[in-house]
C-alpha cells in the first residue's frame, strides 16, 4: 500500500510540477501576456515556482523526521492541491470590483501577480511529496528490495508528465489546473490506510536528535556526502527546465520552420524518463551497485546533449527535435537511482530531511541555471551556445558529486547519525 500511495502521490506531484512548462504560452497569452515577455515571464514563473520548492524541501524535510513522514505526505498534498485549483481562477481584478482594494493592498490586482504567489505556494507543497515517500518505502521494504519499490514510486510517478500533456490537449489551461488540484485532494482517501515507518517510530521515542538541516552540514564528511548527492541531478533539471521547457525558442534557433509547441517536447522527455528511471532502477539491482547504474546514465546524458544538438543542426526537424527529448528523457531517468542512493545515505534521525531537501536543492537550482544561461544571452551569445556552456558545467559537476558518493546497495538502513 506504501508502495501504491506513494507512487500515485508522486505521479499527481509530477503533474502538477510540469503542468505550467506545458500550458506556459498559452496561459500567459490568455491573461494577457505580450509575445516579447512570455520567455522572461516564463522563466520568472519558473523560478519562482523552484524557489518555493527549496523552501518547502527544508520545511518538509524537517517535519518528515520530527512529525513523521505520513504527515508530510498529507499536509504537502492539501497545500499544492488547493494552490492548483486557485491557479485556475486567476485575473485581473476589475476596479469596480469589493475585492480590488484587497487586492491592491497585497499586490494581487493583477493575474500575474497571482500567478506568480500561487506558483510559489504550489512548489512548497510539491516538495514535501517526493522525499516522503521515498523515505517511507525504503524504511519498509527490505534492503535488496527497495531498490524495486523506488523504482516502481520513480517510475510511475514521472508517467504524470505525461498526463499533463494529455490533459492540456484535451482541455484549456485553466480546467488543466484544476483536474491536477482534484487530483491531489482524491487522493487523500487513498492515505488514510497506510502505515508509519517502524524504524522512525523507534527513533521518536528515542532521545536522538532528528530533522536538524544544520546535522547535514556538520561534519563536513557529512556535508560533502550530502552535497554529492545533490550534485548528480543537476543535469536532469538543467534538461527540463531550458532545452525542454524553452523547446519553442531553440527550434527557431536551429531553423525549425514548423511549429514546435512545449508540450511535444514535454511529452517525449517524459515518456524518455519513464523509460529510464524504470530501467535505470532494474540495472542498479542487476548490477548491485547505484552508482554504476548513475554513471552509465550520466554518459548517455552527456552523449544525448552534445550528439543530439549535431543532429539538430544538420537536420532540423520537429521530430528530430522530439526524438533528441525523447532520448535525452531516457538519459535523465537516473532519478529513480538518485532519490534512491539520496535515502540510503543518511540515518532515520536525517533520512527525510536530506531525501526531501535534496531533490528540491536540485530543483531550486533551476534559478541559477535559467538566470545564468539569460545572463550569457544578454552578453552575446546564442541560445544554444549558452545552453551548450551551462550544461557542460552541469555535467561536469555531476561527474564530481558521484566520484565522491559511497556505494549503498544493499546497505541496512537502521542507523542513526550522531
């Protein structure tokens, strides 16, 4: 049941998560939007959306080891969920309205402004819901077999990329966001049978310390454990959040005549990573070892990146295009091995704070990423060169983070840090 919930919680949280990189232009233009501001907006948006999710990552993290890690799973849902649904409402604020002084007052007069405070609750919801379950399935299941359970939670859950582009063809922006809010609060009855983890239980009534953020900074062992776990996924959100979220820009780029919307680069990176997180999963227990498995991605990610791009250029094709997200999806899909090793690393008094902070570290790094690769374009160069540039530093200190990390495969996880 563990297994179950978690793996549908994360599939509404990916929903909702990729949700605006889909209905982007479509819902800028529909509150008004001009054409030369939906690139800048859009990352502003974006931005915005990650910064919440660092916050609620240490938020969440925290209380998954205080509180216990099923009420995080409840309270992250409630709070993204019901962000969602009001994202679908937003406007501007007519003068003659009761609530335009209100709104003034707060700076929500404008449907941007909302869209902008909604995103940010929206993302302290979204990042309780990963490390949570994460946590909780590995707690449970035995240590040759959680690997499987990570695996399946991974693997379907990136599957709500998916259908976020399905929904947002079927319906307009607004209904998109409210199906993926409904979502969330259907799934509330679904939690209502799953157990606590035994090993945190017996941690709480212990008198160790537990859901300290500062505990993963001290050592400095420690600290250079938990920074490379977070270092290995940096590329994953280089690639959805500029070459794939942007796709329309860059296809004019690389003189793409046809229209290449965000939604088929979307769709094809996703169906790419749930391919690879289910296989990346299966080859780290093939292979008894995570971190091999997370090498082998992380050369098919940097072989995707610089081969795709040749491609591109002497064929550009929309579906050429499609195919390069496609692949580089496949290559992304060491995630399910991240946020597995991510677990693995750290005691009961730490396992929720630094498997819920760290996937939301490598998201919040998506500011940095975007405004640096802006940075670069303001400064002369290319979309695409200043992608090329931002993405090689990303690989590189990838390849950096899992020279460092120790191998966990099979590792009993009922210990405490001091």
């Amino acid at each position: 049941m563990a297994v179950v919930v978690a793996a549908l919680g994360y599939f509404v949280d990916i929903y909702d998560l990729i949700l605006f990189s889909v209905v982007r232009v479509r819902s800028l233009k529909g509150i008004g939007v001009l054409d030369g501001d939906l690139q800048s907006l859009g990352a502003t948006l974006i931005n915005w959306q990650m910064f919440g999710m660092l916050l609620g990552g240490i938020a969440w993290g925290v209380l998954g080891d205080k509180w216990g890690r099923i009420r995080v799973l409840f309270g992250s849902i409630i709070l993204y969920s019901v962000a969602n649904i009001l994202n679908g409402f937003i406007g501007d604020v007519p003068l003659e309205s009761g609530w335009h002084p209100l709104s003034s007052a707060l700076g929500l007069s404008q449907a941007i402004d909302q869209y902008i405070v909604l995103r940010f609750i929206a993302g302290i919801g979204l990042a309780g819901e990963l490390g949570a379950g994460i946590t909780l399935v590995s707690e449970l299941l035995g240590r040759h077999a959680r690997g499987y359970g990570t695996t399946i939670v991974a693997g379907f859950g990136v599957c709500g990329g998916i259908a976020a582009v399905s929904v947002s063809t079927l319906f307009e922006w607004r209904t998109s966001y409210f199906v993926g809010g409904a979502m969330g609060l259907c799934l509330l009855a679904l939690r209502v049978g799953v157990v606590e983890s035994g090993m945190f239980n017996v941690v709480a009534a212990s008198n160790h310390a537990r859901g300290s953020v500062w505990m993963l900074f001290w050592p400095p062992r420690r600290l250079l454990r938990y920074a490379s776990v977070v270092a290995v996924a940096i590329p994953i959100w280089f690639a959805a959040a500029i070459p794939v979220t942007f796709a329309p820009e860059f296809a004019k780029s690389v003189g793409i005549t046809s229209p290449m919307s965000a939604a088929t680069a979307v769709l094809w990176f996703y169906v790419g990573l749930a391919v690879g997180d289910i296989t990346s999963g299966l080859l780290s227990q093939w292979l008894r070892s995570r971190k091999r498995a997370l090498a082998i991605f992380l050369a098919w990610t940097a072989l995707t990146c610089f081969g795709g791009y040749e491609w591109i250029q002497s064929q550009p094709e929309v579906w050429v295009y499609a195919t390069i997200c496609g692949l580089l999806g496949f290559g992304c899909g060491y995630w399910a091995v991240f946020v597995t090793i991510g677990a693995e690393q750290f005691g009961t008094n730490l396992r929720a704070t630094a498997a819920t902070t760290a996937p939301n570290f490598v998201r919040g790094s998506v500011p940095l990423l975007t405004g640096s690769w802006l940075f670069l374009q303001s400064h002369g160069l290319s979309i695409t060169t200043a992608a090329a540039i931002v993405g090689t530093i990303t690989l590189v200190i990838a390849a950096l983070g899992l020279w460092h990390l120790r191998e966990t495969y099979g590792h009993d996880l009922d210990f405490i840090e001091s």
